[in-house]
C-alpha cells in the first residue's frame, strides 16, 4: 500500500472521481461501483480481492478501522482534505473512506437449478438491497432482474446490501421469460389471493422466488406461469407486506424448512 495525497481541485483524478460519484452515466461508462463505508470496502476486500482505487479523508485516517482497511489494500490510496473528499462520496455526509471496483456483468446461465430470487419491476433502492441481503443470509445465490428493476450496483442499493452483492450472482436486465425457460426448480410467487399458505409449501427443495413491483406486485402473465401461488399468514389483518419484508419471510420459511427437515 502506497498513501498519496491529492489536495487541489484541479488535479485529474480528482475530477474523474467526482465524475464517477455524481453521475451514474459516468460508473457505467467505465464499468465501476462506488462502495462508500469502511464495511463495504471490508467486504470486498475479503471476498473479491484489492478495489480498483480507494480514497481516504484527512479525518477518516485517523479511525482505527479506517487505517486497518487502508492498510489491507494493495495498490495506491490517496488522501484528499475532508473538504474535497466529499466529492467523491455518495453519501452526503463521507464515512471516511471510498472505492471504485469493477461492476460484475453477469450473464444467464444456461440452466438455473438452484434456489433464486426473480425480481419483476422491483424500483426501491432500499427494498432491493434489503432482498439481496436476506438472499445472501439464506444461502441463495442467483438474482435475476428484469430490465425496469432497480439498477443493483448503484450506490443506495449497494449500502443497503451491506456486502451480500459480492456473494451472489446478479444478472440485471433480462427478460423474465427467459429465465423462466431455462428455470429446472419450481416457480414459487406470493399472492394475498392463493388459498395455499406459505407454510403448506414443501419448500425443502430449490425453488425460485418470483417478487414483483411494489405497487402492482406480480404481473398476471408471470403469475400465470408459477407453480405455486401462496399467501403469506398474517393473523394481524393486514393487507400486505412490503416486498422486502415478503421476501424475508419466504426465504426463511424455507431455511426452517430445511433445517427442520435435516433434524435426526
């Protein structure tokens, strides 16, 4: 690890990073993420290897565990003065550290036979992020995204993943009839009007987990093509759950089952 420090406005690194931080064209353009946070930077460099560039601010070096994820970087880190480091961050107030790494392009793969999540139309960063990290928890490992869903690696998704993107294979903008053509488990969606109950599902083999938008939930043509329809219990009398909160519940209702049946 080499420290350098920048300090002026003008200097081209500086520029291209604020470029990359401000505009999403600009991350795509080059093919780069944006992990702001020290938890981030430390879950990619445990499970994908060194960033492509890491910046740290004046003030940020002096935590303990900023140093120590500075210090397991390979490569050239740079020091910016709080003032400009706050530029490159895509949070409004930095959290000390940043780095850019290369955004994965994944591709569909030729037969899918493991538990996934299929995601129609989902538009909330923070619901997405929160999906992938209850997809991570569980064990599933493959997300398939429809053109109109969230962007994965955009910065507000990536924090509310909280790391589970560098486990999982993201395929975005595929059409979902695709994917189900090349689906070897059963399609599973909820719906408040199955007379099924999730919890009546035999969820103990791989499935794939259909979510749809927020607001209009799973298209009827998709739905049309489950396997199974359930509904989730809620005895309290609401109407819904949030789809981030559904997709919890879903995938852990199928770890219980599991872990039930792999009791003696």
């Amino acid at each position: 690890m080499k420290l350098k420090a920048v300090t002026s406005r003008d200097n081209p690194l500086y520029k291209r990073w604020r470029l990359l931080a401000s505009t999403a064209q600009a991350r795509k353009k080059e093919g780069l993420s944006i992990l702001d946070g020290v938890h981030l930077v430390n879950a990619y460099l445990e499970k994908c290897g060194a960033p492509e560039w890491v910046a740290v601010s004046e003030s940020g070096l002096k935590r303990p565990e900023i140093e120590r994820a500075v210090r397991a970087c390979s490569g050239d880190v740079v020091r910016l003065p709080d003032a400009l480091f706050e530029s490159v961050s895509v949070v409004e107030h930095g959290a000390g550290i940043v780095a850019a790494v290369k955004t994965p392009r994944e591709v569909l793969p030729p037969t899918i036979s493991g538990d996934c999540l299929i995601l129609e139309h989902v538009q909330d960063p923070g619901n997405m992020g929160s999906m992938l990290r209850s997809a991570a928890a569980a064990g599933v490992r493959q997300v398939f995204c429809s053109p109109k869903t969230v962007y994965a690696w955009s910065p507000k998704v990536l924090r509310a993943g909280q790391g589970a993107h560098f486990g999982l294979l993201i395929v975005e903008g595929v059409e979902l009839d695709e994917v189900l053509a090349r689906l070897a488990v059963p399609l599973v969606a909820t719906s408040s009007h199955a007379k099924t109950t999730l919890d009546a599902l035999d969820l103990s083999q791989p499935v794939a987990w259909l979510f749809g938008n927020e607001g209009a939930g799973v298209s009827p043509g998709l739905l049309a093509c489950a396997t199974w329809q359930a509904a989730i219990p809620m005895p309290g009398g609401s109407e819904s759950l949030n789809v981030a909160a559904a997709a919890a519940v879903c995938l852990f209702e199928s770890v219980r089952q599991r872990r039930r049946r792999a009791l003696p």
